[in-house]
C-alpha cells in the first residue's frame, strides 16, 4: 500500500501569467507557497485482478480503462500504463473549487502514488511536468502552471516560465523569525462559495487574449510578483501587505467574474478592522480569502468575518511526498 501526499497552494502575485497565452507571449512569474493542507491518495493492489477500484466523490469499479469516468484518473493510470487489479482511493482536507489548486495537488499526488506503486523514485520537477503534461496537454484544461509546481515542491518559492515551456523555480529564503511572523500574519476564510474554475479561467485567458490593456494588466501583476519577492527578502512585511491590496486591485479588474458585491463586502469589512490587504485565492470567483494582518489586530478582523469559517495558515515546507508504503 502507497499513501501518498502533496500540498495545496496560497498565490500571492502573478497569478495568470503562467498561463501559455501569457507566457508564450512575454515570461510570466508568480509569487507563491504551499499550505498544510493536504490531497492525499492512496494506492493498493485491488483483490479483484480483473478491475479497476476507484473511491473518490464516488466509488467506481471498472474493467477497462475506457470504462473509467474520472479524466484524471483515467488518463494518469493510461499514461503510467497501469494494468487492471489495482485500487486507488482520494481524499482531502479541503473541498475542490476553493481556489487553492486542489486538481493539481491531486495529480501529482496520484502521479508520485502511482511512481511509488512500482518502487520508482520521481524528482519534484519530473512530478510538476507530468501533472501539467496531464493536466494542460492531455485533458485540455484552461490552467496554468503554477499550481502543479507548487504542489510538487512545497515552500514559499518564486516560480518564473519562460516562453519556451520551461519552468525555474526559486525557494524564496527568510530568517526563521521572518518566516513565523509572515505565517502568524496570513490568515484564510472561506467566503462560502465554490467555483468553476474553467469557466472563470476561460473567461480570464480570452480577456488576455483579445484586449491589450488586460495583458498590460497582467504584465504589472508580473512586476508586482518580483517586487513581492524583493520585499519579502528584505524583510518589510508590513509593505507585503500594502503590495497584496495592489495585487488584488488588478486583479479584479480583469473580468467580471473574479469578484462580486459579497466578497468585496468581506474584503472590505476585513481592511476596515484592521487586515492591510489580501485577495481571493486561485482564479477567482469564491473560495478563500487571503489576508495579510498582524497579529494584535487580528481579533478584530475574526470579529469582522464572524460568519466565515477560518481554516489556519500554516506553510508546508516538504512539498509531494510519500507518507507511507508497505
């Protein structure tokens, strides 16, 4: 039996340009970092020898691979040539559609289980490419990049992709202290709604596509990640603060479909008590509410946001690994 793991993922600034109408275009680049939240899978020889066992939302029993309702699933097991026999089961400690790159944490979990399975060693780079081969390539989903790399390497990093394809990925390195008080700052709230990414990644890659002044918007979003990750390594964190609000700013002004009259009013009851800035986590649309503040105003705000659930901010520094095998 494999259990395997890899984290979920806070974007802070850039988010969009590792998306190949961008960067095939102009080098994007974003400022991100892993949570200790978790996908987890878990792989096992199935009794049956015949089928394909599979438990996720629901529970699927198949006898080939065109049997298999699941995309990903399908096509990661027909990419690593599994033979039927084997069982693979999903769970999570946060529901897809929250903007915190679930789909990705899933993939490269399952790859790295399924790598495993065969008492094979992958490289975090090799697992971020076959979850974006898997993901982008084969199952022509609207993403970008940054969410598989995350997942595979854990930390906080600045990530660049270049407009040949290729991706660098740069450990952003703090003091311990600077790192606890970044941590202790950040806190998360689920503003209650889940999303089609798709639908709004779509909605955002052909405003990029078909109006200049959106990719310049982007463009700055870039800047902005780079000057994010100087300030941070500077160790002003009451700046990161003011530069997250920027970020959010231009963002929202993308497409229609990034925020609404609900989540601003969240937004700004948030800053009213005290939070310097934040943002919605992933594409937009719902999800979760990422918020820079310190900690002796911190009250105020949970007092502000009452009546969203808070889940606790902690970084994840070892990326997709395998928990457990036997």
């Amino acid at each position: 039996m494999i259990v395997s793991s890899a984290p979920f993922r806070v974007s802070f600034a850039g988010g969009g340009s590792d998306i190949a109408s961008y960067y095939r275009r102009q080098a994007g680049a974003v400022l991100s970092c892993a949570i200790a939240k978790y996908s987890f899978v878990i792989v096992h020889n199935y009794f049956n020898e015949n089928k394909y066992h599979l438990k996720y939302t629901r529970t699927e029993l198949a006898d080939t691979l065109e049997d298999i309702a699941h995309p990903l699933l399908r096509e990661a097991l027909r990419m690593h040539r599994v033979e039927p026999g084997i069982e693979v089961a999903s769970v999570a400690d946060i529901p897809s559609g929250t903007g915190l790159g679930s789909s990705s944490s899933f993939s490269v979990a399952l790859i790295n289980a399924l790598y495993a399975h065969r008492s094979r060693f992958a490289s975090k780079d090799q697992l971020a490419e076959e979850a974006c081969k898997l993901e982008i390539d084969i199952l022509k989903e609207p993403i970008g990049k940054q969410d598989q790399y995350a997942a595979a390497h854990g930390g906080l990093n600045f990530i660049e992709f270049n407009s040949n394809g290729g991706v660098n990925v740069q450990p952003v390195v703090l003091t311990a202290e600077k790192m606890a008080e970044l941590e202790s700052n950040i806190l998360l709230f689920f503003t209650g709604s889940q999303r089609d990414t798709r639908s709004v990644l779509s909605t955002q890659v052909k405003a990029m596509e078909t109006d200049e002044d959106k990719f310049r918007t982007v463009e700055r979003m870039v800047q902005l990640a780079y000057e994010m990750r100087d300030i941070l390594m500077s160790g002003d964190l009451g700046v990161f603060g003011e530069a997250l609000h920027r970020g959010w700013m231009m963002k929202r002004s993308l497409t229609s479909q990034i925020t609404n009259s609900a989540i601003d009013e969240f937004y700004d009851a948030a800053r009213a008590a005290g939070a310097i800035g934040g943002k919605l986590a992933g594409a937009g649309g719902g999800g979760f509410l990422v918020l820079y503040c310190p900690k002796d105003r911190q009250a105020k705000v949970r007092q502000a946001l009452s009546q969203l659930k808070e889940i606790e901010f902690r970084f994840d520094r070892s990326g997709a690994r395998i928990a457990f095998a036997q």
